[in-house]
C-alpha cells in the first residue's frame, strides 16, 4: 500500500468521530398542552395582549386549554395568573 493511501485511510479514520458528534434538540423543550406545565415566556407574552405582566381570564380565553384551567391556576385568585402561577407544578 502506497503512502498516500495509508494518510487516506488515517485521515478517514479519525475524522469519523467527528462525522457523528451533533447536537440535537432537548426533546424535553417541545411544548405541551397542559397549561400546568412551563409555558415558553414567547407563549406568554403573545397571551399577555395589554403587557401587563399577568394573563386576565378575558386573555386567557384564546387558549382553550388554559381557558379550562384558568380557575385551578389562579393561586392567589386575583383574577389573572403570573408567570410564576402558570408554571407551577400541580
């Protein structure tokens, strides 16, 4: 075998670990339906239609799954939920 075909294969050889180091996506990021669960902060601003900070029940109605849930979320029972509220484990 010639030389430059033993630096081929070399070079082949220790590349190939390279090929298959990849990053995949943290399956665990995707999102859910259950409200109870972390809502991605992009989910509430686009809920929180007046900026205030809190989703109103009014807010709240365009998703029907946290619509549902509005009720049981609202620990404090102020009438709208925080972030913090929101993502709390029930």
């Amino acid at each position: 075998m010639n030389t430059l075909a033993k630096v081929a294969a070399l070079a082949a050889v220790l590349c190939a670990p390279v090929a298959f180091a990849q990053d995949y996506p943290n399956s665990q990021t995707t999102p859910s339906s259950d409200a109870s669960k972390a809502m991605p902060s992009a989910d509430f601003a686009k809920l929180d239609a007046n900026g205030d900070g809190n989703i109103s029940k009014s807010e709240a109605s365009v998703d029907p799954t946290l619509a549902a849930k509005f009720d049981k979320l609202d620990a404090d029972k102020s009438g709208s939920l925080s972030a913090t509220e929101i993502t709390k484990k029930k």
